[in-house]
C-alpha cells in the first residue's frame, strides 16, 4: 500500500520528525527506514548527551532558533516520560586574556539568543564552583545539562508507532525511483516502499540519499570528522563538578576538548576532531578506501584541509598520543595525568562541507514538491530535536 510520508534515518532527528507529523496529523500513513538493526545506532547513540542552551549558535539561525525552542520542549518530554536527565550547568573557561575577546561574542551570541541566567563570573566564582581548573574568567551557562539521547530516541519510536507509524530495520536504501505521482524506495534486498512524499534524514549519507533522489542542490559532501573520549577514572572524578568547556578557536570550527558529566555516571573528557577514514569509522583502523577517497578529492575537502591543516595535525595527534590529548586537558585542569584517564568512545560528526571549503554553520533543508532533504543537522539537533523535528514536518506537511 502507498504511504502517504516515507521517512528515511532511524536517528533522533528523523525519530522525532516522524514523531511531529503523526502528533499534527495523526490519519497520516508513515514508515520510517533505518539500515541498521536498531535505531540511534550512529551520531545520536555516540554522542555525549549533552543538552545545549543555544549559547554558540549565530542568532537568528535555524540552529540558534530550534535549539532555544527545542531545549524547552525537550525538558518538558522528558519530565512527562520519566527520561532521567541533569540540569548540571557548564562553565565556559577563559584560561588567558587572548581568549577574553572570543568569549565576549559568546556572551553576545546568548544575550542576543534569550538566555536568561547566564553570567559572566569572575575567576575567584569560576573556582569556587570548579576549584581544580585553570581560569582567567568563565561565563555560567546554567541552562546546560545533560541526557541519553538513546532512551529519548526510543521514547519517540515508541510514541510513533502508538501513533500509528511503522518503523522498519534493516533497511538500507540503495535506489531512488521518482515519479510524478509516487517514490520508491528500493532496499539492498530488493523491498520496496511507495510514498507521495520523502523524508531524507539520513545524517552521515544524508549527501548520499539526496542525489539518489535528484533534486539539483548545491555542491556539498558530508566530510566525516571522528571525536574520540577518554574516561576519567572514578578516583578522579571529584576534579570535575559542572560540564567544563574551554572557549573554542574561532579560527577551527569545533568546541575544542572538554569535560562532561554522563547521565549513567562518570565523566568523559574529549573529543577531538580528526578526519576520519570512513563515514561510520569508530575507530583509528576503520577504513574504507572508497568512502576515503571521496573525501580526498572532493575539491572542497583539499580546500578546508589547506586552511586548517596545522590544526588537523594536531588533532591527528592527539588521536594518536594519550600525551599529546592530556597536554590539551590540562589547559582547563592542570591537574590531570595519563594515568587518570583510560580510552572510552567515539562519535563522528557529520559535517557538511561545500566546494569552497567552508563548513555549513547552520541546519541545511531543501524541499521541493516531493522529497525534503536534510543535508545538514549537527549539534545542537539532538536537543532542538522536537523543534526541527516540527520544522521538518511543517515543510514536509506544505507539499503533502
């Protein structure tokens, strides 16, 4: 039977999407596709669970104005559900003067978001909240907390298929067959699902799936970037109270190595952001030379690689050297030794990145009168998941 709404990519942005459009319009017909055996297997299920306040995000972008609006939707989720989550705070760290004037647009970008609550805190207050790191000034982000983005993943496909939806793994889709009054898609097995409209939520082939659909779109390819966690050891943890964040480079798009608390208990130190040698590569040694090459040749990629390429190596070796990652740590607690830390997970962040070289900074949605792709959706899209989920839906909802 032909769906009305095909949705592609079991993680927690295309969950909650599917989650949206049966909430507004409970009679659709839904199927969600996941190529995995279980869903929020990728960036949501590796990520740090961290909940953002929105204070990074250039105001007025989709990013800036989903995170402010999801954040709240997703506290309230989570207290009617009983998901078990932390309103822990975070302390963005100055640890010089040279990081003063890139700390203060921070402190713009939230007044100019509608944080309420945070502060700008001297180096006397930073200590008494942190007493083991090494600060210079901190801004106070009360708003920041904590969650396993898993268990709220799991709540959405359990609330979609109370609804109605159907959810189905083990589905990888490998074609694309578009016509004026349908979609198929076809998996690797040869199922097939027919819909009106496509959803395109596929997060680390999300470049993938939308040129199987057609639709002429910008240049952009999705350049895979691991971040790779150590584990402080319970004998240590007492050095780590609130989630610690130095203030990032400006000149490199990541937050930079930091300390978070974990909802389970224990605390992560990391990432870092290296390149990683294929979309799903986990670990050092996963490599596809397929997937690698894409990357390498991608005239964007060589383009980023040449303006960022002492900061890559750096990253590359800390990747490499427990040492080299620890000296890092130590700029936000002095304190901290290689024998404090033992290797814990990884994730990697889809990023997607056009010919020119230059990262999307911003959720990236095309749409035209069949298929919306979601090109783009980095953090803050597990928190602001509930609200893109409902922008998702409301383009997907215009061309149904």
């Amino acid at each position: 039977m032909k769906k009305d709404v095909l949705i592609i990519g079991g993680g927690i942005v295309g969950l909650a999407t599917a989650y949206r459009l049966l909430l507004e319009k409970p009679e659709l017909s839904l199927t969600l596709v996941e190529k995995e055996a279980g869903l929020a297997k990728h960036q949501t299920g590796h990520n740090s669970g961290v909940i953002h306040s929105g204070i990074y995000y250039r105001p007025g972008s989709l990013r800036a104005n989903n995170c402010i609006t999801g954040y709240k939707e997703l506290l309230e989720f989570c207290t009617a559900e009983d998901i078990p989550f932390d309103i822990c705070g975070k302390l963005i760290v100055a640890t010089s003067e040279q990081d003063i004037p890139s700390m203060e647009k921070i402190w713009q970008n939230g007044l100019q978001n509608g944080l309420t609550g945070i502060r700008r805190i001297s180096k006397e207050e930073a200590l008494e909240r942190e007493p083991h790191i090494h600060v210079k000034e901190a801004i106070l982000v009360p708003q920041a907390g904590i969650v396993d983005y898993t268990t709220v993943s799991l709540k959405y496909a359990e609330k979609i298929r109370a609804l109605g939806g159907e959810i189905l793994t083990n589905f990888k889709v490998n074609q694309i067959i578009r016509s004026k009054s349908e979609i198929v898609i076809r998996s690797s097995d040869a199922r097939e699902i027919s819909g009106s409209i496509l959803v395109n939520c596929a997060g680390l082939y999300s470049d993938k799936v939308a040129q199987m659909t057609g639709m002429p779109l910008p240049p952009l390819q999705i350049i895979p970037f691991r971040g790779e966690y150590y584990d402080l050891k319970p004998e240590k943890q007492y050095l780590v109270n609130h989630l610690i964040y130095p203030v990032p480079n400006p000149d490199f798009p990541f937050l930079g190595v930091h300390f978070t608390r974990m909802i389970g208990g224990g605390i992560e130190a990391g990432p870092n952001a290296v390149l990683a040698f294929k979309r799903e590569g986990y670990s050092r040694w996963d490599i596809d030379a397929k997937e690698l090459a894409e990357t390498i040749f991608f005239p964007g990629f060589r383009r980023l690689a040449t303006k960022h390429w002492q900061h890559g190596l750096g990253e590359l070796h800390r990747s490499f050297s427990s040492a080299a990652f620890v000296k890092a740590l130590r700029h936000l607690i002095p304190e901290i030794n290689e024998e404090d830390l033992v290797r814990g997970g990884a994730g990697v962040r889809a990023m997607a990145t056009d010919n020119l070289g230059n990262m999307s900074d911003d959720f990236l949605i095309f749409a035209d009168n069949q298929i919306v792709n979601v090109c783009n959706a980095p953090s803050p899209a597990a928190t602001a998941s509930l609200a893109i989920g409902k922008t998702i839906a409301s383009k997907a909802l215009d061309i149904l």
